[in-house]
C-alpha cells in the first residue's frame, strides 16, 4: 500500500459533499430555468436547490478549516497547490466577464441601423455616471484600502486591527449592495427594453452577486478572526478573501467606465441617408 507519510500531500477522506453540491447546483439550475419559463413549481425548485447548495457549502467549507487548522494537513504541498487553483478560478472569473463585456462592445460598436444606429438606442434614460455609480466606485476603492490594511495587520500580528478594519470592509461592502438595489429600483428600464438594458443588468448584477458572495468570504474570515483560528504563518483562506475582494474592486472599476461612463454617453443620432462616397 502507498505510504502516505512519505509525501507532503493531503489525500482527502471520502465525503458525500461534493456529489451533493453537484446534485444542488443542478437542482437549482433547473429550478431557475423553470421559474423563468414560468413552469408550475419552479421557484420553489430553485429556492430548494439553493438553500441546499448553501448548506452543503457550509459543511464542506467547515471541514476544509477543519482539516487546516485541527488536523494540520495544509503543508506548504498543499497551500501551494490551494494557490494555483484558486489563480485558476479567479482566471474563469475573468473570461466569465470578458464574455459579457465582448458582447457589450459587440453591440455597442454595431448599434442597429433600425434605431438609427444609436447606442444607447432611443427612450433609455441612461443613469448618469456622476451619481450613485460614482459613490458605489469611491466605496469600493476604499473598501480595497481597508482590506490591504487588514491583511497587513494579520502579518503583523495585529488583530485588534484585523477586526476593525474587517469592520470597516463589511460596512463598505453591505452599503455598496443596497445603493445597487436602490438604482435597480430608480431604474427607468428593464431587463427586456434593449440590448444595452440587457447587458447593463447582466454585468452590473453578475459583479453585485460577486461582491455579495465576497462580503460572505470576507464575514466567514471575521468569523474565524474571532476563533482564533488564523495566525501570523497560517490565513490562507484569509488570502484568497482578499485577492477575491480586489478582483471584484477592479472589475467595478472597468465596469464604471465602460458601461456608466463610456457606455452611457448619447451622441446625436444619425439624419437622413448615408452617403458612402
């Protein structure tokens, strides 16, 4: 038999969670599909799907903290191969936003000429840059200042600090999230009005669902700040929260001048025939 004390790699017990997950995420995936195709027991499919996905990631998270901090299996082998694939995950996150952004420019750079090759096309009352979108950008730069210095204070030892300015993230964070609804629900447009308005709330609310998944990241780390279960040489999961919080900074970021500002601008429209010669 293979000798597992002669390698400095974690072989993993058998667990049921990921066969599990995969049966909740498809669930849920069903669920969806149904309730937007308003099948009869659909959103109840797909709030089942997701409460259980929740859990399932919970208990298998905690497991995860379990064996890295109880159990001592997260070696230097293992951090480093934690590293790479979380590098991959945030690289998929990457080409999952580029895909929408292509389609973005795609349309916009080849409005249709049925509309006057407008873009944003005619009665889409843009929301101006200057308002909340630019409150929301302010908020989450400074939010990326506050989690730089809670990672700081960790390799320093400082976790009066740690909690703090963890605080001060999280506020930023949940603040950032209720102005997005608020400008959903000022929004004069919707999913369904135009090209634009549909990949203005895809993008917008694919990265407001990504800042809610990282406030979560961020709320389990403060979480286990208060357990004591981090230390000077050990808060990778802390880490991956931080990179995963800058990742979403930045894509705010492009997405603020693409869309709000770049995006938004209205030119005049196009009169009368084009004379190609």
């Amino acid at each position: 038999m293979f000798d597992r004390k002669r390698h400095l790699f974690h072989l993993v017990k058998v667990s049921p969670w990921p066969f599990v997950v995969a049966c909740s995420l498809l669930c849920f995936l069903i669920g969806l599909c149904s309730f937007m195709h308003r099948v009869n027991g659909g959103g109840f499919l797909c709030l089942l799907g997701f409460f259980s996905l929740v859990f399932c990631g919970f208990c298998w998270f905690s497991d995860v903290c379990e064996e890295a901090t109880k159990q001592g299996y997260h070696t230097l082998a293992v951090r480093r191969s934690l590293r790479n694939g979380f590098f991959l995950f945030l690289a998929s996150e990457i080409m999952l936003f580029f895909g929408f952004f292509w389609a973005f420019f795609h349309s916009s750079f080849n409005p249709a000429i049925d509309f006057s090759c407008l873009w944003p096309f005619a009665g889409i009352d843009v929301i101006p840059f200057y308002g909340v979108p630019f409150l929301n950008t302010l908020l989450l730069i400074f939010s990326g200042f506050s989690v730089t210095w809670a990672h700081r204070s960790t390799a320093l030892g400082r976790y009066s600090e740690v909690i703090d300015s963890l605080l001060i993230t999280l506020l930023l964070g949940f603040v950032f999230l209720f102005l997005q609804i608020m400008e959903y629900y000022q929004a004069t447009y919707n999913f369904d009005d135009s090209v634009f308005a549909c990949s203005f709330y895809m993008l917008t609310g694919l990265h407001g669902l990504h800042v809610l998944v990282g406030v979560c990241f961020l709320s389990v780390c403060f979480l286990r700040f208060l357990n004591k279960q981090f230390s000077v040489n050990h808060y990778m999961g802390f880490v991956f929260a931080i990179w995963y919080w800058h990742f979403v900074d930045i894509v705010w970021i492009a997405l603020f001048v693409i869309i709000y500002i770049w995006g938004g601008w209205s030119p005049e429209p196009i009169v009368g025939p084009i004379n190609l010669l």
